[in-house]
C-alpha cells in the first residue's frame, strides 16, 4: 500500500521549521502567474478551456490504460493508483455484488464539474497547466505542525489562548513578569476588537517581549476554517491579524497560528493561504492540555520542549498561580514559542492601515488517500467532495457538509467508485478524486443513497456488497 509517490507531502509534524518560502516555491510561481490574469472572466474561460483540455487528456489516458490492460492481459501495477485506476477501465467489477445492486435508469443531462460556491478546484497540474503551459508541477508545500519544541534544553513554552477573561489574563502576565517567564498569548481577533482593556492588556504583554498570535477571528465550531469558503478563511486569519495590529499599533507579523480545537490542522487549503500570507512558520498545536489536567499532573509533565495549553478562566489562572513559579524553580526556563523554536521575534513595522484581505491563491489540491476519521483529517477538500457527491446523488442531501471524512462520505465514495468502474475501497485516491472531479462523473444509478439507511439493502447483502467491493 506504498504510495508515497503519489500522496500529498505530508504535513511535518516536527519541530524543524520547514522551508515555508522556499526556493522553488510553487506559490512564487503561482502568484507571478496570477499576477497576469488579471479578470476573473479571464480565468473562467481558462477554466472552461481547461475542463475540455482535462476531459480531452483523460479520454487519451483512458484509451491507453485500455490498451495497456488489453495488452497485459489485465493486471494493473501493485502501488495505490494503478490498483485505483485500473478498474476505471477493466470494467465491471467483479464479484456477485453486481446482482445486489439494483439499477434504476441512467439518469442522462449534464454533468458540470460544479464546486457550487466552495471555491474552485484544480490538481496541481491542471492549475499549472492553465496558467503556463509547460511548466512542471511542484508539490504543494505544508507549514510544520508544532507539537513540541527540542528537547536539548531545560525550556517550556507556556501559551494561553481565547483570552476573554482580561482580568484573568493581567494576572497570569503579571506572575509570569514576576517570574521572569514569557508567554505566548493566542488571541481571537474579534474579542480583541471588542475589547479595549485586552487591547491594552496585548500592548502590555508585548512590551514585556512575551508573543501574540493567531486564534482565528470568530472560535465557532461553525467558523472553522476548513468548512469556509475562501472569503471566509481569509477573514478568519487575516481579520485577526489586522485586529491585533490595531491593538498594537502596529503591523505585526505573526508567526504562527492555533486553529480552535486544533480543528483542521492537516488542510492542505489553510497551509496555502498561510504560506501566502508569508509571516506564518508554523500551525501551533500543544504537547501538554494544562487547562484539562490537575495541577499535579502538570507537574508531573514537565519537560524540556513541552508547549503548554492554558485558558484565561479562573481555574487556569489558579494552576498557573502554582505552575509558573513552581516551573522556574525546577529549572525551567519559560519561552515564548519564537524563543523555542528558533525564529526571531514577530516583526513589527508601522501602521500602514490597509485592510484589504488578501484573497486565497485558488485552491489547489494534489493527489492523497483519505483514510481514517480522526479530527485532523478534516478538510476543506473532503468538503468538496462530499458537495460533490451529494450532487451525484451519491450522498445524501441531509448528510453535513463538514469536511470530516466519516463513515457516510466513505460509504458514498464507495458506491461512487463502483457505479464509476473504480476499485470500490472508499479511499479518495487519485483516480477517484479525479474522475470524481471531472464531468465524466456518472451520476448515481441506483437506489443506494449513503447516509440514508432506509435506501439500503437488507444487512448481509450490503456488508457482501461492501466486502466484495473492498
Ligand atoms: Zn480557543
């Protein structure tokens, strides 16, 4: 099951900052290119002329693959692609699943490649592709996802995010100054906008030298960046950036960003954009929740590297109370996140005002399997394609759009693959994105509808249907 070669770069959960601005960085490219076309009208008829360019390449493909198959007598390669791709056109899939599935009529009319208001979705390839024919596609770059900082010295990093308590929060930067400890504050830039006492609060903790950054602007469960459009993710960073900069005074590039609830992490979408920004190094996660453990617990945990994740509530600010001193004492030294990592403080320059938000680069997503169903592997391209799918009559419409690759969106792909000649496994690889994504896509000709159990055959014909097609 190595296919490496095929996935997206996986995001770096290391402490080594990767090279965010790296030499050949694909955004560079983008952005000079971007920079040309200069109407969005332009870009639709890019658009258009690359859907027909795409189906034109794919049908070749297709055509080869088929001879290929014919040629080898059907067996496809052993890596995850060819064994998704190779049914494409082998078709039928085998098994006695074929009779359990009953078929309605094929619905015909148009197929749009339709993204319907979630934004605009190329491969890397294709985008490229449309832009400057010729150029060579380069893997999309992540930002490091920090869990902890190095181990070789006796330091901690003690961050507090939300910051809605400001008496709270002018206690705990009042014992860390005491302490001669540093911290780092996660702010939420509409608390910050709506509070002039955290305003102030912010210009006192950044004389201390101790570091702010980004907590998104809104911190609902329904503002999470993966689940927004591109306005929306852009407001979400860019706003709080800006609601700092005002508390401040200044333009201050922040480094790095929490996403609440560390909701999102992985999506490949929110790396672009931060990487566009250009000041971002890192998505902060935590090593250690001190919000959500006793005091002796937290003492327990001490060691070098360890990033801390504290609240401004009253129970946190109790723990700190006894945390702080009780850290120094034992040797530790408290930094801020800058300090453990390496970089140099947040930048500030003077005010310039501006407030336009940049607008995310269009999406651009590359090849990856989707498996699993943990929190992190929420995201906004999962999002498309449950749009997707429920275009498709795949999925049903009353199932979340939420980016969260579940056991409905998986059942969906399944029948998807199935009805589209792909190897029926439910893992969104490469082939199945991208027929997924075309406008060859069949739409669903069965009675089967994924997240609406009524629709489902009876219990040992769909588990024979799911193992025969797994
Ligand atoms: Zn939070």
């Amino acid at each position: 099951m190595d296919s490496n070669q095929n996935r997206v770069q996986k995001p770096n959960r290391s402490i080594k900052p990767a090279t965010a601005k790296g030499a050949k960085d694909p955004q560079k490219a983008i952005a000079e290119i971007k920079k040309r076309s200069t109407t969005r009208q332009k870009k639709q008829q890019q658009q258009k002329q690359l859907i027909i360019l795409g189906a034109a390449l794919l049908a070749v493909i297709v055509a080869i693959i088929i001879i290929a198959v014919a040629c080898s007598g059907g067996k496809g390669g052993t890596n995850d692609v060819t064994a998704d791709a190779s049914p494409a056109v082998t078709a039928p899939v085998q098994g006695t699943d074929t009779d359990l599935v009953p078929v309605t009529t094929e619905p015909t009319g148009t197929n749009p490649l339709s993204v319907n208001g979630l934004g605009e979705v190329y491969t890397a390839e294709e985008y490229l592709q449309s832009l400057t024919p010729g150029a060579t596609p380069q893997p999309v770059q992540y930002l490091p996802i920090i869990e902890k900082g190095p181990t070789d010295s006796k330091r901690i990093a003690i961050t507090v995010d939300d910051l809605n308590e400001v008496d709270n929060l002018n206690k705990i930067i009042t014992i860390a100054e005491s302490n001669k400890a540093k911290i780092t504050l996660f702010a939420i830039g509409s608390v910050v906008d709506a509070k002039p006492t955290l305003q102030e609060a912010l210009r006192r903790a950044d004389k201390l030298s101790f570091e702010i950054e980004n907590h998104t602007y809104d911190h609902e469960r329904e503002k999470r960046v993966y689940s927004l459009d591109d306005a929306g993710l852009a407001y979400e960073i860019y706003q709080t950036q800006l609601a700092v900069n005002n508390a401040l005074g200044v333009n201050y590039d922040m480094h790095f960003v929490r996403l609440p609830g560390g909701n999102g992490e992985t999506d490949l979408r929110t790396h672009q954009y931060l990487i566009q920004l250009g000041n971002y190094k890192g998505i902060a996660h935590w090593t250690f929740s001190g919000s959500n453990a006793s005091i002796t617990d937290i003492k327990k945990s001490l060691k070098p590297g360890y990033i801390y994740l504290f609240h401004c509530k009253d129970a946190d600010l109790k723990k700190l109370e006894e945390i702080i001193p009780y850290a120094v004492e034992q040797g530790f030294e408290l930094v801020t996140l800058n300090e453990m990592l390496g970089y140099e403080p947040n930048a500030k320059s003077s005010l310039t005002g501006d407030s336009a938000i940049p607008e995310p680069y269009p999406f651009v997503y590359q090849e990856f399997t989707m498996v699993g169903k943990k929190h992190y592997t929420q995201m906004y391209i999962v999002q498309l394609m449950q749009k997707r799918l429920i275009d498709l009559g795949y999925l049903s419409s009353a199932a979340a759009v939420d980016g969260d690759y579940g056991d409905d969106t998986k059942l969906a792909v399944r029948l998807f693959q199935y009805y589209n000649s792909l190897s029926a496994d439910g893992l969104a690889g490469t082939a199945t994105q991208s027929v997924l994504f075309s406008s060859g896509a069949k739409f669903n000709p069965s009675t089967y509808v994924a997240g609406d159990e009524s629709t489902y055959p009876s219990g040992t014909e769909l588990e024979m249907f799911l193992n025969s097609a797994g």
